[in-house]
C-alpha cells in the first residue's frame, strides 16, 4: 500500500480520497475549508494537514481535484504548494479539469523538483466518484501513469494513458465537447414532444433503445421532465469547461461551431439564475422561450 495525499475535497474528491482510504492506502488530505477534512478524516480514518505542503510531506502519491488553473497552482506552487515538500520520485496526479497550457506549465515545475506529473481529468460525475466508477483520461510520462494506474484503479471503471502531458485534458475537452451537443439535442427533443403534445417519458422509453440512445438520455431525461435542476454538474463548470475548449481551438485551428453555440446557451442559463444548476438545465431555458 501506499503513502497518499488528497488535495481537494469536493463533490468529487471527497469520495475520490474514501475510495483510497478504503482500499488501504495511508491518506492524508488538505482542504480549503478544514472542517470539510476534519469530518473526512473522522469518517475515514486518515490526517488532515493545514497546507498541500504538510499533507504531501512523504507522500508517493498527491492527488488533486480542485477549481480551476489557478487553484491548481496554489496547491502546486509556492512555499506552502505540494512540490515544496514532495520526495524526489513521488507522481502528482491531477484530477482537476485545467487548461493544457497549465498542465504543461506544472509538469516542467514538477520536472525541475524530480518529480513526476500526470494530467488525469475525469468524467463520470458524483455518481461516478461516489462508486468507484470513473473514467480517468491521463497525460504525462508512460513511467508516471504505470505506476499511478494501480493506485487510480480505486475509484475507476477505466484509466487510460492518451499520450505526453496535456492529453488527458485535451481529451477531457474531447468529453466536455460531445456532452455539450448531446444536451442540447436531448433538450430539443424533449422541447419538441412537449410542443406537439406527446409523452416525453413514452418517446425517451421508445427512443431510448434505439440509435438516439445515451448516458444523458438515460440518467438525465426525468429530471429534466420534473423540473429538477439542483443536482449534478453545474452550469458555471461547464462554462469554465467549454471556455477552455473554445480557447484551445483557437491554438490549434478546430472549428466547433455547435460547441461556441452552446456555451451562449448557457450563458443564457446562467442569466436566468441557473449557475448551480446540472448542465441538462438547457431543457429550462427551451422551456422558458
């Protein structure tokens, strides 16, 4: 088993770092807000630091998922960032959904300290971080990712190598792409059976099952139906998500017309006071034209 530190306790570390305690590796973790590590450490067993430095004192593992770019950084970086404390030899593993251009920035910090990055964005959501059940797409050293994989395979259904560092967030951006036209297709259907007056739960149970088929449709359609947004992936993380794959298309000259369309339709979202809503929330804003 292995020494581990867990940076970032949210929706989707907190289960992240149960599932690494539970498989019996010794975990330490930060928190922005220590009362969220102190009720994980009460519930799991393992320490709580006071700084991403302290819990990755040791470690052979640090694991982050947290905001953005820049809270990456402040967990990396600095006299109180993990890479001032971390052993020679010792994988960073990130979780967190960041720009390529960060990932690659961190990972030559991370080289000039002896110690190996992995970019390792995930997709799968609460659900998917509370089984045990994510797909984790990895940059970075093949060394690295083999031996991170194992301790990953805690709280993964699969976890793949795509290539050198930043390819597992241009392939996060791949995701982010395909979920955003999927929603919004899946939203105009369901907006055009309301308006011609059929069923929607009999036209999904129909259509389902055929070639329209998809994890949206099958875990999204009811509450979209019932009206239930509080749940799920948030609208201003899908747009801090799509902002990243619109800019990285700039730099490598891919044209996603429906993905730039989308992002404004969340927009829309966002100014109808849906910030926090789940991302299928684009049936409402159908719904409210």
């Amino acid at each position: 088993m292995a020494k581990c530190a867990f940076l970032g306790l949210g929706v989707m570390g907190y289960p992240m770092a149960g599932h690494l305690a539970a498989a019996g590796h010794d975990v330490t973790v930060f928190n922005r807000t220590a009362s969220k590590a102190e009720a994980w450490a009460q519930e799991h067993g393992g320490a709580m630091a006071s700084t991403p430095a302290k819990a990755a004192e040791g470690a052979d593992f640090v694991m982050a998922c947290v905001g953005n770019d820049d809270d990456l950084r402040s967990v990396c970086l600095g006299d109180k960032g993990a890479f001032a404390s971390m052993k020679a030899g010792a994988v960073f593993v990130d979780h967190t959904t960041v720009s390529a251009a960060v990932t690659r920035e961190l990972y030559a910090a991370a080289d000039g300290v002896n110690v190996s990055f992995v970019d390792a964005p995930i997709s799968g959501g609460q659900a998917g971080a509370e089984n045990g059940q994510l797909s984790i797409m990895c940059g970075g050293d093949q060394g690295a990712f083999d031996r991170a994989e194992p301790i990953m395979q805690s709280y993964s259904k699969i976890c793949r190598r795509i290539g050198e560092s930043g390819a597992g967030q241009m392939t996060k951006m791949c995701n982010q792409i395909a979920i955003a036209g999927l929603v919004q297709g899946l939203s105009e259907a369901l907006h055009f059976a309301d308006k011609a007056g059929l069923d929607g739960r009999a036209v999904v149970e129909v259509i389902s099952q055929g070639a329209a088929g998809s994890w949206q449709m099958a875990n999204r359609y009811e509450t979209m139906l019932d009206d239930h947004f509080e749940h799920g992936f948030a609208v201003d993380w899908m747009r801090k998500d799509l902002g990243i794959c619109l800019a990285s298309a700039d730099e490598i000259a891919a044209s996603l017309p429906v993905t730039a369309l989308v992002d404004q339709f969340y927009k829309d979202v966002q100014k109808m006071g849906g910030g926090r809503w789940d991302t299928s929330s684009l049936f409402k804003r159908l719904q409210a034209l």
